[in-house]
C-alpha cells in the first residue's frame, strides 16, 4: 500500500490553490506522472530531496512530493 495515500498526496500539491479556483491535481493519474517523472530523474543521477537511505527511486519522489519538496505545475504554468 501506498503511504501516503493518493488522497493525501493530492491534498498536499493543492494546498496552494485558492478557494474558487481549480486544482492542480484532480485525478490519481497526475500524481503517478509527476512521481515516475521524478524518479525517472532520480535514476538518472539527480539527487534525492530528502534523506531516504535503501529506498526505491519511487518511493523517494513520493516523500518529496509529500513534504512539498517538488511540485506539480498546473496546465498554464
């Protein structure tokens, strides 16, 4: 299972967002892009945003999308 959930995830990433105005994110789909891309650049030979020692590239850029480490720009940005 996922810790933290999707729904906390998108939570997070919409914090920003101003009453009246449309999410960021509003489906799993975009959580699992932003995260793979991320970890993609992780293997690749970025270096990781927090310390998370014998983790997985995935599970790394999950943690740095849920302590805002990273974001998910919207459409127009």
């Amino acid at each position: 299972m996922l810790h933290p959930s999707y729904s906390d995830l998108m939570k997070v990433v919409n914090s920003e967002v101003e009453p009246g105005e449309a999410p960021v994110v509003n489906s799993r789909y975009s959580i699992v892009m932003a995260t793979s891309k991320r970890a993609r650049q992780i293997i690749s030979g970025n270096q990781p945003l927090v310390e998370e020692k014998d983790k997985k590239p995935l599970s790394v850029a999950v943690e740095e999308l849920n302590q805002g480490k990273i974001k998910i720009l919207g459409d127009e940005e």
